[in-house]
C-alpha cells in the first residue's frame, strides 16, 4: 500500500508543478479536469477522498492504540509493534499528505478557470471599448 500511496503523491506533485507554470502542458490538464469534474466524476472523487479519510482515520487509531498499549507496559516497546507503529505512521502521513494534495489541485484548477473567465471577460471589454471608441471618433 505504501508504492500506490507513493506513486499517488508524486503524481499529485506532478499535476501541481504542471498546473503552477504556464506552458502547453497546462491546457492539456485543465481540459483534462474539466472533463473530470462533469458528469459523475466529482461523486467518484468525494467518495475514494472519504474512503481514504476514513482509512487514514483508522490508521491513526492503531497509532494511538500502540502508544497507549506502549505507556501501560511501562515505557517498554516492544519491537513489533515498533515496526507496525512505523509502517502505519508512514502510511498515515501519506494519506494525509494526498488529501492534501488533491485539495491543493481542486484550488488550482479553480482558480486558474477563474482567470481565464477574467481574462475572457477583460478581452471582451476591452474590444467593446475600442468599437465604441472607433465610432465616437466616426460621428
């Protein structure tokens, strides 16, 4: 589970460096999400984020099971349940890391379909204005 959840995080990663710099690449991905965000899209979306909240939340239970178990015996680790401590530590701060990630990209598409509608918006005025001016200067 730990290679998807570090292969998902890279990937995530990817998507934000492509989404943060201009370049032909971007449009590509931005179409890509719009495409995404239609249809049934952001109900698959909600649900694998609630299911991997929920995993993450479970995780972070057994965490807090094995500190506690760890504080009853007397400050003694047992060495078990040092290395599940550690793997669930890790898978947790992935999880975590993802969810993160993924809303980072949610805020960046939105965002950049924001400016563009601005930039649209500004485009559209500004050849309004110049009709305008052009027939000022006619009459």
């Amino acid at each position: 589970m730990i290679h998807v959840l570090f292969s998902l995080v890279m990937m995530e990663m990817v998507f934000i460096l492509v989404l943060s710099f201009a370049n032909p690449i971007r449009t590509l991905v931005v179409k890509g999400l719009d495409i995404l965000k239609q249809g049934r899209g952001p109900l698959v979306t909600k649900t694998v984020a609630t299911t991997m909240f929920v995993v993450f939340g479970s995780t972070v239970y057994t965490i807090t099971k094995i500190q506690k178990r760890s504080k009853d015996v007397g400050g003694m680790v047992n060495p078990t349940d040092e290395v599940v401590m550690a793997q669930r530590l890790l898978e947790a701060s992935l999880m975590g890391f993802s969810l993160f990630l993924g809303m980072v990209i949610d805020r960046q598409h939105s965002y950049i379909r924001e400016i563009i509608s601005l930039r649209k918006k500004f485009e559209t005025t500004k050849k309004m204005n110049y009709i305008n001016n052009e027939q000022k200067r006619k009459n």
